[in-house]
C-alpha cells in the first residue's frame, strides 16, 4: 500500500521551512507568463540549494531549459534569474543528460543551486556522513515538495505536501532507492529525509521520479559522489 502526501502541520517549522519551490520557464517567450515548470529543492546552506538535474535541463541539448527561473521560499521571492547562460546559478552532476532518469543514468540527476546571497533562514537541511550508510531496505523516510497533478485541486504547485513511508529497495549500483510514498510532478528536486532522536532532520536522497506509476517514489542517494561534488564546488553545507 501507498503512503499518500498531506499537508503539514505547520510550514513555518523545521524541516518545512528549509523546502523551497522553483518556477522554471523553457523560453523566451513564456518568461513571466502564467504557466511556469513547478518543481521542489531544499536549502543545505544559507545561499546554496540541492535539487534535481532535470528541472533545469532540457532533453535535447542537454543545456540549461530556462530562460527564465524564480525560487520561492516561504511566499518569498529569493532569487530570479532571467537567463541562466550569462548568470549560471545551477551546477548539475558533469555526466547528466536529461534523459538518463528514464533510463539508466539515474544516479546523475542532481543539482547545486547557488543564490546571489545569503539568506535569513530558521533552519537547513543536515546531511549524511560520506562514510556511512545513509539508507537501507526499511528505513524510515519523508518527502516534501510541491506535487502539482494536472486537473487537481488538491495537488495544484502552490501548496507543499508531505508523505511518510518505508526504503523498498536500493538500485543495484546503491545511487537510487525506491520508497512507498505516492508523489506527484512538482515533487522533483525535493528532499528525502530522515528525523533523528535528537531533532536533526538528514536529507538522505533528493526526489528524481516516480514509479510503478507513481505508486513508489525514486531517489538519488546523497551518497560520497555527490557529496564530492558539492565539496569541489566549494558550497558550505552544513
């Protein structure tokens, strides 16, 4: 059985205040207008976000999608971008192609967004030791984004939803797992998380896709790969 998403108690308390939602725009002409690309990331930093690769990266060129981006945190306008190619503010993994969460390239769908500033925020995501295991097959997770579902009322993009469930499998190379929790679009780049005894809330995988249509939920592995990778990039994450 599925765990569904909800709603939070309280968005304004930790880890939710730490989630944030992208509106991207995959040209020039739809700049500003009223149907943006509506996906999730989560601040690891006071001026540095992960997400997922494929929010901002087209399936073709396999260049930066967005002419323009905006991220909002909390209702608030954090950052906008209008072309990514002069001001780049996303980092993706040096191997992504859009296309490999479809097929088998999975593990290279992350990315570093980095802010103009720093930003006053009440709480961060911690994350995982590289020298641990940060999951295994029935380990307790959450997920929290932005579900948008064409049609919805429920899952429209503006309102962040939330689930609980259960590590069903870790993929074979050990970079993706797999959990029951049913997400939707809009849920991408958001994180996966663990809550410990002591109130510390560790992203453990980033949200990249969904499976068994949408009944399982597929995430990368915050694992030393990409740790390394946000190391070299210099981002403080903790």
């Amino acid at each position: 059985m599925t765990n569904p998403l909800s709603h939070p108690e309280n968005v304004n308390e930790a880890p939710f205040n730490a989630i944030v939602r992208f509106k991207t725009y995959r040209g020039k002409f739809l700049w500003r207008s009223k149907k943006p690309n509506i996906s999730t990331g989560f601040f690891i930093g006071p001026q540095h976000l992960l997400t997922a690769g494929h929010n901002f990266y087209t399936k073709k060129t396999n260049v930066i999608n967005s002419y323009g981006a905006i991220a909002e945190h909390r209702g608030n306008r954090i950052l906008e971008i209008e072309n990514f190619h002069r001001r780049k503010r996303a980092f993706v993994a040096p191997e992504f192609n859009s296309w490999s969460r479809i097929y088998t390239r999975q593990r290279d769908d992350y990315c570093v967004v980095r802010l103009d500033e720093n930003i006053a925020i009440q709480s961060v995501f911690s994350l995982p030791d590289a020298n641990t295991t940060a999951v295994a097959v029935g380990t307790s997770v959450y997920v929290g984004g932005y579900p948008l579902l064409a049609r919805s009322t429920q899952f429209n993009g503006n309102d962040m939803h939330t689930g609980h469930g259960t590590v069903l499998s870790i993929s074979p190379d050990g970079c993706t797992f797999t959990y029951d929790i049913d997400t939707e679009g809009g849920n991408s780049g958001g994180p996966v998380w663990i809550a410990t005894d002591d109130e510390r809330f560790i992203a453990v995988g980033i949200h990249i896709a969904a499976a068994d249509n949408a009944a399982l939920g597929v995430a990368r592995l915050i694992d030393h790969e990409v740790l390394s990778f946000i190391a070299d990039k210099g981002f403080t994450t903790n």
